[in-house]
C-alpha cells in the first residue's frame, strides 16, 4: 500500500507527525497505529453494514420501463453543467460535467447505480442515477447525488 493512497488516509502521517511532536514535549506517547487500525476497521464494518442494507432495499425483478438505448442523451442541470448519457455495448455509461465516466448497472425501474472508472471515487462516491419520464413516457430528466450534492438535470438532445 503506497503511503499516499487513500486507503492510507491521513492517519498514518497524522500518527507519526503526533508522535514527534509528543517526543519534542515530553508527552507519554500513545499507540497511534493501533488507534489507527481500530478507526479503519469501525469504518470498514461501517461500511459493510450500509452495501448490505443497501442490497436488502433493492427490488428484485424489475426492469427499466424503457429500452436502454432511450436514456442515452444530453442532459443539462441549472449551472450549465452536461450530462451526457450512452449506450456502450449493452451497457449505460455517464459523464458529467465533463469529468471521468461511470458504468450504470440497473438498480430497480428506472434507478441505476453509478460506478466511477476512477477507484477512488467508486469507492468514495458512489452514487444513484434516476430517471423521470415526461406525460408521453420518454425519459426527459435525470437526478444524482454524486457526493452529497444534487444534481437536477434535463433533456436537451436524444
């Protein structure tokens, strides 16, 4: 594991700079790798514990209420951003804001889950993409929380 990836997350300079900084005033010097060690595998059950919530709220058996190929399109939230929606070998694929890519694997209806080709993010931001369909049954929204931050976006081109 490289020291600065982000399964490292700070704690590991944050540990070491603690005990240096404990040695230089004479401060009794805690065990900051088992502390450490003990925050990741709270969050690593923490994060168990919601994928399988997670898998128990999904709806087993349904299907997208339109063909994939009709979500595939442009669509523009209120900042002027793009999201662009395609059809890639039997598979959605987004890109927002002219960022990195994400698979979208059907969820139930008309939800899909995001899954960013960047490692990081798919761990650290996995999102859901909704669609809504307008009065004639044509998908002409979509709806994601990448990060916390909702994303309203509609239509503009096929």
């Amino acid at each position: 594991m490289l020291i600065n990836s982000w399964k490292a997350r700070p704690a590991l300079p944050g540990g070491i700079a603690s005990r240096i900084i404990d040695h230089y005033l004479g401060e009794e010097s805690r065990d900051y790798s088992t502390e450490a060690r003990e925050l990741y595998a709270t969050e690593e059950k923490r994060r168990a514990d919601f994928e399988r919530e997670l898998l128990a709220s999904r709806l087993p058996g349904t299907t997208p209420s339109v063909p994939l190929a009709a979500y595939a399109g442009s669509y523009r939230d209120r900042l002027g951003l793009e999201a662009r929606v395609w059809l890639e070998a039997d598979t959605l694929r987004l890109q927002y804001g002219g960022g990195e890519s994400a698979m979208l694997s059907h969820w139930h209806h008309d939800l899909f889950r995001a899954r960013w080709s960047n490692p990081l993010h798919a761990e650290l931001m996995s999102t859901f993409v909704s669609f809504g369909l307008d009065a004639e049954g044509k998908i002409d929204r979509l709806h994601m929380e990448p990060n916390g931050d909702e994303v309203d976006a509609r239509r503009v081109t096929p």
